[in-house]
C-alpha cells in the first residue's frame, strides 16, 4: 500500500503536571482535576473520561483544593483566594482573598449553599454561595493551628476538620468545637513530628474518617469523640481519603503510590452488623497520591507522577467492556505540537512557552524498517515565552510557516516569522484588531490567508493576514446558540468551509464565502476529538471519544454513504477497545481514500475502499499482510491499516513532501524527569 | 606425590679442611642440559655428563699452590669456563683445554667472592666488597677500580642470579654484626636496593637459601636450624631506587620441619617446583632423629612427599638441575633424580569443588587443615621439643604392646595432645601402626585407626600404606571413613580398593559394619524404586495382576515384555553400593585413572556400569526427592565415572555379548539428550533474536525512518 518516511521526534521535552485534587460531580458524570501547575481539567467519566475542557493554569497558584457545588466549581490555594470558574468559557470567573492566609482544603455542603475553607492562620471560613457569588459568612472557632483537611457532615450542621495532631467537630451554628480527638503521633523517631491529618470524610451515620501522616486510617465517633478502630495502611503518609455515594466503601491514597480500600460489610453473613474492612490494595502509581476519588464503578487517582488513573471496580461492573479496563491518562485530550506544512516546521506549546523547531533532513533511501542517514540535524529557531503569568490555552503556526499565533486567558498574539536561511526573527503585530482579546481554539486557513479565532459563545472571528497587518472581517456565530467554548477548528484545503466543535457536542459548518452557517451536523451523544475537511470531497471526517466515526458531507448535508456503511456494520471490537481518543485526522493528497488518524499508541491510515473489518477478521493483521505474496494480500487486506511501530505519541501530522512527522513522548522520559519517589525496601534489593 | 628414585655417587668429596658445612666448592650448570660442573675444594673441576645412571667426566687441574677461589662456571653464550683462582686471577678457557696454565688469564684490582651465570646470558662477577661487574666489561679493563658497595665488616654469605624475561637480578645476604641483610641487584637501570631479614631471638642466620622466578617476581626461600622455612616474594623490576634505605624483608612461613632432639649444625633446601621443597639434613617426622634424609615437602599441604636416608655427614648444600638434586654427603656427592608430579591432590581439589555443597565436608576439613599450620606461625620450638620428646615415649609401646593396649594408649594419647600439635604426631602415630601391622599379621589395631581417622589429621599422604593395608585386611569400614577423610588419595590406589570392592561377593559385604548414613541412603534409594512403582499403579487405577506378579518375580521379564521400561532394580548389594559411592566422590583426575581403570576385568566393568546406570536412572527420577543423606554422589560425578569406564573399556564392551544391552540403552539415553540440546539450542537462538529485536528501538531523540503498510 505505501511506504512512508517518517521523522520520530523525541525532542518535545512535554512534562505532564502533577495531580493535586479531584472533584466529582455525580450528577452530571464530571471529574474536576487540579495540576500543580494551577491548570483544571474536566473529564467526562461517562464519555471515556474524555478531557472536555481544560482551564490553564498561571504563575504561583497552587491549587490545594477542590469543591463541586452544584454544576459550579471552586478552587483554593496556597494564595489565600477561592477562585470560582466559567466553566462555559473555560476561564476562571472570579477570585475572592479569604483573608486567612494559604487555604489549605475547601469544601461545600450537600446542601449547596455553603463553603468552608480551612486557613493556615487555623479558622474555619464559611462562605454563602449566591447566585453569582461567594459571601463571607463568619470564622468557626480559631484554632491553634492550621486547618489541613474538612468534611461536611450530611446535614450541614457539623463539620470536622483535620490539623495538626488532632481532629476538631464543630457546630456550624454555634461555630464552637464539640469534639476534640487527638491523633498519635508515630513511635520511635518519628515521636518528634507532629501527625498531619492530612484528610477527613464525616459520613452520615457520624463516624468520621482520618487519614494521617503517620499512616494510619482512622475511625471515629462523632457522639463520644472516641476512637473506633485503626487501620495502619502504610509505613508513609495517608494523603487522600474518599467514600463511595451510597458509603459503603473508602478509598484512602497514600504517598507510598497505593490505593487501600475499605469496604462496609457485616462480618456475619445475614446480620446487619456491619464494620468497615481493608479489602484491596491497587497499586498503579509510582510516586505520592495526591487525590482520590471513588465514581460510581471506578476509584480514580492522580498524584505526583501526573498520570490520572482510573481503576475499575470489578465487582461493580456487570458486563466487560471497555469501560471495565484499567485505564492511564498520561496526555492532554489536546494537540500540543503544530506542524506548518510547507515548511517544514514544528510548534511545541509548552505551558509557558513556545517552541519553534525545523525538521531535520535525510539523505538516500532505505529499506522499510531502516533508519536513513540524518543529513541535517533538527534546529530549534524560536525560544518564545509568555507575558504576563498566564498560561497558554491555544496555538498555532500557519502552513507557510510564517505566522504563529497563541493565545492565554487574558491576551493573544500573533507574530510574524522571518526566515532567511539561517537568519530567523520575529515580529509581533502590534494591531489587533479588539474581537482577538483571546481565543479557545485557533486555526488558520490552508492559504495562510486568513487566522480563525474561537470566541466565547461559540463564535469564531475572522481576521485576514496580510504583509501590512491584520485585519477584521467578519464574526461566525452558529444557529443554535450554545454557549460552550469551541474546542476544535477545521477549515477546508480550498477555503470554503471552516467546521467547528463545541463541548455540547455540536458541530457547525459556515461558508466562508458568504460567512454564514451553512449547517450542523447531527449532534452525537459523544464528544468530537478530532476532525478534518477531505481537501477533494470536502466531506468532514469527525472522531469521536467512543472510538466512533462519521464522515459528513458538507455539500449535501448528510453522511456518506461510506459513513452509514461503517455505521451499519459497526466498527471492529478491537478498535473500539482502545482506550485513548484520537486526535488528528489527515488526508493524504496523492490517495484521496485514504484518512491518517492516530492516538496514543498507533498510527491508522483508513482505505476507504477497501472492505471493513468485522468481528471475525484480524484486525491488526500488517504482520501477517508482510509475510503474504502481493496477490494473496488483497484478499485478506482491509479497510484498517494499524501501525503500532510508535509509542506514546502526541502528535502524527503529515507534511506536504508525503512524509509523516511522528512526535513521541516515551513515558520513561518522563518519569526519569519526576522527583524520586519514597524510597522503598523491595525484597532483595 | 613426588618420587626420589635411586641415586648413585657422582664423585667423592675431598677432605674437608675446616668445620665449615661445605664439602665441596659448587655444583653448576654445564654447557648441557646434563652437563654439570662439579668444583671441588682440592683443586680440580669436573665437568660430567650425568645421563641416566652413568656418567662421565673431564678434568681440569690446578697447578699446585693454587687455591680455587669459587665455582667454576660455564659462559654459554661463549662457550668457555670461568673460574678464579688466588681470590684475582680470572681464568677462562674452552672445554679442549686440559692445562690451565695455557688458558686466558687476567688479574682484577679487587678481591672477587663469586662467577655467577644464567643460561643465555653473560657471566657476572660478584666482588667481596659487593661490587658487580659483567665479565666482559671486566676482561676489557681488569684493573679498573671496584667500589665499596658494603662496609668493611659486613661478608657477603651467600649469593645467587636469577634470571627472566632477558633480566638478571643478583641477590647476595651479607652478615655484620648479626644482622642479616638481602642485596638485590638489578641491571639496566642498575640499582640496589638493601633489605633487612627478620629476626626473632633464638633464631640465627638462614642457613640455606634457594631462589627461583614465578612469573614477575622473585620467590626467595630460606630456611632457619629450627626447622622454619620462610619465602619471600621481591618483585623482578623495583620501582624502588634503593635510595629509600633499608627495608625490611616481609616473609611468610610456608613450611615447618619436624625436628628431631639432636641439635642441627647443618642443612639445606632448594625449591624444586611452585609446591615442592626439597630439604636435606633435618629428620624424617615418623623416623628416628639419629639420621639424616634428603625429604621433599609439599608446601601447600604440608605434607611429606617422598624421602631418603642419606649416609654420612650433611653439609649445608643441595643443588637441583634438571630433575636431578646434587647431594654431598659424607665422603661423596650423590645424583638423585626425582620427579615432582603435579600433585593429584591439586586436580583433585579443583575436581571436588565442582560438587554441591553436602558433599565439600571433607574437601572443607582439609583446608582447615592447611591455614591451621599456616597459622602456626607463632609456634616456637620450645612446644615443637616438648611435642616430640613425648612423642616418643608414647610411641614406644606400639612395637611391642598387645592390640588392646595399644589402642587405649592411642586413644588417651589422642584426648592428651593438643590439637596444634596433634597434626604432626597423628602420622607418626599411624606410620608406626600401620609398619609394626604390615610386620605382625595379628597386629591389626582397627579402632586406633579409626580414632586416629576421627582426629582428621590424617591424609593419604600422610600414611600411604594405611589404605592398602585396610584393603589387604578387607576391613571396608575403614576404607569407607578413609574415603570420606582423605581427599589426595592416588588413583592407582583408588582403582585398586574399587577392584576390590567389586571382586568381593555381596555376600561378604553385607556382613561388613559400614557408616550407617551411606547404607540408609542405599535403602532409601532402593526403597523409593519399589515405592514409586506401587505409586504409579494407584494412580493409574489399573494395574493387571498378571503384570504386577510377573514384575514382583522377575524383573528381566519386564524387560523382554517392555523393551522401554527402565530396569530399576539395583544390581549391587546395598553395602557394596554405599562403598561404591564413596569410591565416587573421591577426588581424581582423568588423565591419571583412566590407565588404572583399564585393570578391571569386564564383569566388574559391567556391574560398575550396570549401578551407576541404576543410580543415574534413579537420580532423574527421583530429582525432586530429596533423600536426606549427608554424603551423596552428585549427578556430575556419576555420569563422569559412566563416561571414564566407557573411555576405558569401550572396545570390550562392544563386543561383550553381555555388555550389548547395558551399551544399547547409554547410548539411547545419550542421543536423547543430544536431541534436548540441540532443542535447547534452537530456542536460545529464538530468544537472542527477541533480545536483539528489543535492542533495535533506541534511536536517541531524532531519527528518519521509512515504515511500510500493507
């Protein structure tokens, strides 16, 4: 079917920030996760935990923690504010100071009308949550030290909060403590440290859960104040605590990597005498867990070694799925490399920075399978950090390569790129026109002609690009009047169309010509995480999070007939199993059946006339099509062509020279750049 | 073991003049590997060509009034002898030269001590005052001044060259005051370097040194009157220039001779090999003190290697070259040639390492045997006396007390010594048992012997007849503790107790009281056969009677029946196979058993075969049963002996008609294993491949590649 060369690229030095906490919301099936680097994701955890929207991050904001209420989400951090965000807009709304010094947890009632935030001056803030706002309400009793970790008692009307060696209940009306329960300290050496209560669950029937630096999990009770039963789970520290919906099980995360569960169960079979039980012990983190939390048939994790891990609880889960694998979030849902196509080059958006690479140059040719002899090594051009402390959100870097614009929260810029041999300068474009404040999502046109903008409620702006500036020409807005920000853009290879994708789902073709919405396409129950315009058919191809995918044809205003095919006869079981959403869709010019998708761990090229797999062929069947005569290959040949030569991939682009740029970000580069973990006595070592 | 064969007179020794221990002036190297150079003190040198027991001679006088100064030597590398005479005179002539007189003479400005020479390389001359000049260097000039290299008191004892690597070094001791010290001289650069020789109080001057070159350094051994040999190692190429002073001689005592109650005046070593002393002049361990013998000692076990009484007074002299050591004694030079094999002890401790670790007891009790009289460094002759005037009174009774007697005696003599000192007197103890038993045939002390076993100082080197003796008395418990103990046990012997034993009906052995570990592991061993057996029919479910009665009757139906079923009965006696099994843990080497082995007959051949086919089977059956035993042939060690007995017989047992069926199912057991290889081949193959394929991936950060999809 065809050769291509490839450019493997390891050189993007990407570093996943580590997890810090995690809200979930059961009502609407949203995780809220919080990076060291101050960024917030949510996940979708009914739509394969596909990362929906990402809140940047900023300098010095360290998130400590998260609080759900209702569908809004709160924020504190070591910087004394509560920060409420615009989910809609993926910005943060506002930030408020709770005067109290470093917030070390915050948490909301089940009631949803208030916060209470645990200070490093030792108060207990509470907060009203109103229609548009916060309120303070009053401090809780000072304490001496501070408040590391609090939890909500059902009713609202009592809250316990870990410190310093102890554990405090208060009375939310009175603001006086009830109890005081002192944790101990450990033996030996350690005697001299105090005991963190680094986290604490109050469940409803009034026992209260601790977790602590010395390792053990405790449980107490709220009426006498007394110690119940202690579990010691770890030699290390006890870092996160959850509990299931309905109570019956607790998660607890420690900084040894391990998730301990208990589990509410009668010890006598029949009888209602019930006790909480250490059952399991899952072990998929390398370094501290920071944050658990137990959904409805999963305990997810995050911590130190920023990979988000979704474990499934097998006795929660009826039928085998892919829905019941372990499943490892190592990458943003997002593109973080760019290619311009013409030129040859790269753009790495890092948090804090840009870089601008040129692809390296071979020289003969060689057999498949072998490396070619590197002519000129890869370069870096451009080193381009960002003003201000914000973020960057999006990117890009136009075909030609000669304009690369970002943008963070608050600002966007756009550069323009001088490339004389080995020369290469930049200027920013002083001018911008005010619709260009800032972008979610940003593309150019094939042509470099033209920067599309993704604004807020939906819209996109369009500016044309020009050697004497930039310049305003027009706003799309879609028909149906959703407000999510846009998180993906495609515009066609002729300049006809330009689709956009929304976190609603929804999918909005506009003429360009006429900058009017042309149509939508049907909006399906799972989110797009890749699409493109075919540059012959102008047919829009869309990948979706359930490993679905439709090709839509613009002209006519409906699917293919390819598409209603593949939808008919479903997509092999095995493609459907991978775990990972694709994130790039391309087409290569010289075969216009082909389609190029890639996700983490493969490479796919898509013939489209080719027949389609079903359940009984073998779907990664290249090693076998290797080893057969050229004739015998086009009967056992089909549709999906898997290359899994490559690993950990965040990017595969193809550029206009017919070969293939594949950046990898093997995961052992990663970790070998994460702090040590807890040293650990492994047997025989 | 090394051997001292018969010897013969090469030439008398002249009158000796004066008390002082030397009978004659030097034997030396000649021209020839058995050419030597013999200088006697009254006037003539003789060059003789010693080949086999003859020998003949060419004499060159001195006129009278002469007096020879030292040695003469040959220059090999001119052809010519050089001798000096009157302490200046230099004489060099060609070996057609009958009269001195008409020889090459100089006269040298200073007193010259020694001519010393190495093969292949030029003569050296060593003046009193310790100066070196090569000879050629000196004839050019002859009265060029020498310098005073040593004080004026200070006399050059005793000097030698050692030659390497186209080096020489000199080393020559010197004496002033007492104090003993060592020159070492090197050439290109030239330096000297001074080294002081220990000395403790009560110990004089070494009297005999011997130095020898072992790879890049200097072994130089000395031996004291008090029986201590030392050996230092000086290194061939100093880095030292000598100008840091005197340093002392650092040393280790690796050899403590036995010494007898007369006071010494004389005696000498000479290193003979890197584990072989040879020593003249200190007393036999087990013998009367009143007589002298030329002994070699092996230094690594400590143990007497061979010995011979030598007649007449002992002078401080010994000489070695070319397998033949050079003895004056008495009135006469003796040539006795000897030869040092590579110990089988040394093969065979490498052989009994190999095997597991259940079996390394007695190889473990040895070596705690040799670093103990290592250790013994800080032993004086005051406990060596004491031990040795008692000694004797005990020993006394054995020649003439009743067998009861004698073992309570040897018993309390045992409990009595102390350990340090009982390694020693053990043998002595034994030598004298076992030559009044071979004398007396109603002597036989079994349980002296076996106390004196139990003591572990025993080995075969120790007391050879011992074993043969118990082989003549067919006492095989004895042979078994002896089995078990010592690890240098010839193989000649080894082979002849294994003829022995299998010459010797079942019958007879059943009766024989053996250790009782080795016949439970040859019950146990026997037992889980048929218990296996009874195993296998329950796990079956069904076994036919008819079957089950034919196997109980006669197991060589089964054979016919099944021509794949394993004969798993044992074809020994259980007695006769727990000494077999001793005989397969000693310790050999092949080169040396296979000539030995030849000498069994084919019957024995086959039985032999037969068991360790029986215990082979038995082993790969039973692999993961582990029969409680402390010593037991490891698998190695069987299929080595089944490969030996096979190497030696093969052609007889080819054609032995008996012989087919045991040769047929070896020979199916080996293809079979073949197969497995060369299976376990192919799969090594395969996982290199996956190994390879895995490394392929690294490429760095950057690479190009062309991938192809189908």
């Amino acid at each position: 079917m065809g050769e291509f060369k490839v450019h493997r690229v390891r050189f993007f030095d990407y570093m996943p920030s580590g997890i810090r906490a995690l809200a979930f919301n059961g009502d609407t099936e949203r995780m809220a996760v919080a990076r060291m680097d101050g960024s917030v994701e949510i996940f979708h955890c009914s739509d394969r935990f596909f990362q929906e929207k990402i809140i940047p991050g900023r300098e010095q904001c360290g998130i400590e923690g998260l609080s759900w209420v209702g569908e809004r989400l709160f924020s504190a951090g070591l910087n004394g504010g509560i920060t409420e965000y615009d989910l809609t807009n993926q910005k943060v709304k506002y930030t408020i100071d709770a005067y109290g010094g470093p917030i070390w947890t915050i948490t909301g009632n089940q009631q949803g009308t208030h916060l209470a935030v645990g200070c490093e001056d030792g108060t207990v803030k509470l907060f009203e949550v109103n229609e548009d706002k916060i309120q303070f309400e009053r401090n809780l009793d000072r304490q001496k030290s501070r408040i590391v970790s609090l939890s909500w008692h059902t009713s609202g009307s009592k809250i316990a909060a870990g410190m310093m060696d102890m554990i405090q209940i208060f009375n939310v009306e009175t603001g006086h403590s009830i109890h005081r329960m002192l944790a101990d300290r450990g033996v030996g050496t350690s005697r001299s440290k105090e005991c963190v209560v680094w986290s604490v669950v109050y469940l409803s029937d009034g026992t209260i859960v601790s977790g602590d630096s010395v390792g053990m999990v405790k449980l107490w009770d709220d009426q006498t104040g007394t110690l119940i039963k202690s579990h010691n789970v770890t030699k290390c520290d006890v870092l996160a605590l959850s509990v299931s919906q309905n109570e019956d099980s607790l998660v607890a995360g420690t900084s040894e990597g391990t998730v301990v569960q208990f589990q509410f169960v009668s010890m006598v079979l029949g009888k209602d005498d019930k006790e909480w039980v250490r059952t399991r012990t899952f072990k998929n983190h390398t370094h501290d867990i920071r944050a658990v939390a137990e959904i409805t048939t999963a305990v997810v994790s995050g911590g130190m070694d920023a990979q988000l891990v979704v474990k499934p609880l097998l006795d929660k889960i009826e039928v085998r799925s892919a829905a019941s694998a372990l499943r490892k979030i190592h990458f943003p849902h997002r593109r973080l490399v760019f290619c311009a196509r013409n030129s040859g080059l790269m753009l790495f958006q890092y948090p804090g920075h840009l870089e601008l690479w040129r692809l390296g140059e071979s020289e003969g040719k060689g057999i498949p399978g072998s490396s070619l002899f590197v002519k000129r090594n890869p370069e870096k051009l451009l080193h381009l950090k960002v003003k201000g402390e914000d973020h960057i959100r999006c990117s890009a870097v136009s075909p030609c390569g000669e304009w690369i614009v970002y943008s963070t929260a608050s600002s966007l810029r756009l550069y323009r790129l001088h490339c004389d041999n080995n020369n290469v300068s930049i200027t920013k474009i002083s001018k911008l026109p005010k619709v260009l404040s800032s972008a979610n999502q940003l593309c150019f046109s094939s042509d470099s002609s033209h920067l599309f903008s993704a604004s807020t409620q939906s819209s996109v702006h369009i500016v044309s690009l020009s050697q004497s500036g930039c310049k305003f020409v027009g706003t799309l807005k879609p028909k149906s009047g959703s407000h999510q920000a846009i998180h993906l853009l495609a515009a066609s290879e002729d300049g006809e169309w330009l689709a956009s994708a929304n976190s609603d789902h929804e999918v909005h073709i506009y003429n360009l010509q006429t900058r009017k919405a042309h149509c939508t396409v049907p909006v399906y129950s799972s989110a797009v995480t890749a699409m493109g315009i075919h540059p012959t058919t102008n047919c829009l191809f869309m990948m979706y999070a359930d490993q679905q995918m439709c090709e839509y044809s613009i002209e006519q205003k409906q699917y293919t007939d390819w598409s209603r095919t593949v939808q008919r006869k479903g997509l092999h079981r095995l493609w459907m199993e991978r775990d990972t959403p694709c994130l790039n869709v391309m087409f290569n010019p010289q075969n216009p059946s082909h389609v190029i998708l890639h996700d983490t761990y493969m490479l796919c090229i898509i013939d489209q006339s080719l027949p389609l797999p079903d359940d009984k062929t073998q779907f990664y069947n290249q090693l076998t099509l290797k080893s057969l005569t050229e004739d015998q290959r086009k009967s056992h040949s089909h549709a999906f062509k898997v290359c899994k030569t490559f690993k950990d991939i965040l990017c595969v682009e193809l550029i206009s020279d017919q070969s293939l740029v594949v950046v990898e970000r093997p995961l052992e580069d990663v970790a070998t750049q994460l702090p040590a973990p807890i040293k650990q006595k492994k047997f025989a070592t | 073991m090394a051997t001292l064969y018969e010897g013969y007179t090469l030439c008398g020794v002249g009158p000796v003049q004066n008390s002082s221990n030397i009978g004659i002036l030097g034997v030396e190297q000649g021209g020839d590997i058995d050419h030597v150079l013999v200088t006697d003190t009254s006037r003539s040198i003789t060059v003789y060509k010693v080949k086999g027991v003859t020998s003949y001679a060419i004499n060159t006088f001195l006129k009278q009034g002469q007096i020879i100064s030292c040695p003469a030597v040959f220059n090999t590398q001119s052809q010519e002898y050089v001798v000096v005479t009157d302490d200046r005179v230099v004489r060099v002539w060609k070996e057609d030269d009958v009269n001195l007189e008409k020889a090459f003479k100089a006269t040298v400005s200073a007193d010259v001590l020694k001519v010393l020479s190495a093969t292949d390389s030029e003569p050296v001359v060593l003046f009193c005052c310790g100066a070196v000049r090569f000879l050629d260097s000196l004839l050019a000039s002859p009265q060029q001044p020498m310098e005073d290299v040593l004080t004026e008191d200070e006399i050059i004892r005793w000097s030698t060259i050692v030659k390497a690597e186209h080096q020489l070094v000199i080393l020559f001791s010197t004496e002033q005051r007492g104090e003993h010290c060592l020159y070492v001289q090197r050439f290109n650069p030239n330096t000297l370097v001074k080294h002081r020789f220990e000395t403790e109080p009560g110990l004089s001057a070494p009297i005999s040194f011997s130095a020898t070159c072992r790879g890049s350094n200097i072994h130089l051994l000395y031996l004291y009157l008090n029986g201590s040999v030392y050996e230092s190692v000086l290194p061939f190429r100093s880095s030292s220039t000598g100008a840091e002073g005197v340093q002392a001689l650092s040393r280790s005592l690796c050899l403590s001779l036995p010494l007898g109650e007369e006071k010494l005046m004389s005696g000498a070593a000479v290193v003979l090999d890197e584990a072989h002393v040879a020593v003249v002049g200190f007393p036999h361990p087990s013998a009367g003190a009143c007589k002298d013998y030329l002994c070699i000692w092996n230094t690594h076990f400590q143990t007497l290697q061979a010995s011979k009484e030598m007649a007449g007074r002992i002078y401080s002299q010994l000489w070695c070259y070319s397998g033949k050591l050079y003895v004056p004694h008495g009135k006469m030079l003796s040539v006795i040639p000897f030869d040092c094999q590579k110990s089988s002890l040394a093969a065979a401790m490498g052989k009994q390492k190999q095997t597991s670790q259940s079996e390394s007891k007695s190889c473990r009790f040895v070596t705690s045997w040799t670093s103990q009289s290592c250790t013994d460094v800080t032993q004086t002759t005051e406990i060596k006396s004491r031990m040795s005037t008692r000694n004797v009174s005990d020993l006394s009774i054995i020649p003439t007390s009743a067998v009861e007697d004698v073992q309570a005696e040897v018993g309390e003599f045992i409990r009595r010594t102390p350990q340090a000192d009982l390694q020693l007197a053990a043998g002595r103890v034994a030598l004298e048992l076992v030559s009044r038993s071979q004398t007396d045939a109603n002597f036989y002390p079994q349980c002296a012997f076996l106390l004196l076993l139990e003591t572990r100082y025993l080995c075969y080197s120790v007391c050879p007849e011992l074993l043969s003796l118990a082989m003549v008395k067919k006492d095989f418990h004895l042979c078994q503790i002896a089995f078990q103990i010592f690890s240098d046990i010839p193989e000649a012997v080894t082979c002849a107790c294994l003829k022995t034993i299998l010459s010797t009906p079942d019958l007879e052995m059943e009766t024989v009281n053996l250790d009782m570990d080795s016949v439970i592991f040859m019950k146990e061993l026997t037992q889980a056969h048929s218990r296996s057996d009874e195993e296998g029919g329950q796990l079956n479910g069904f076994c036919h009677p008819a079957l089950e009665s034919d196997v109980s009757d006669t197991p060589s139906n089964k054979l016919q029946r099944d021509p794949f079923a394993l004969d798993m009965s044992c074809p020994v006696g259980l007695h006769k196979g727990a000494l077999l099994n001793e005989v397969l843990q000693t310790a050999y080497s092949d080169r040396s058993l296979l000539p030995h082995l030849k000498d069994l007959t084919v019957p024995q051949v086959i039985v032999f075969l037969q068991y360790l086919r029986f215990l082979y089977l038995k082993y790969s059956h039973d692999a993961h049963k582990q029969i409680r035993a402390l010593r037991t042939p490891s698998i190695s060690q069987i299929i080595d002996w089944v490969c030996l007995l096979l190497d030696a017989h093969f052609t007889v047992l080819a054609v032995a008609p008996e012989a087919k069926r045991l040769v047929f199912d070896l020979h199916k057991f080996v293809r079979s294993q073949v197969k497995l290889y060369a299976e376990l081949g192919k799969i090594e193959g395969s996982l290199q491949v996956l190994k390879s394929s895995k490394q392929s991936e690294d490429f760095g950060m950057y690479a190009i590649q062309v991938i192809e999809l189908f």
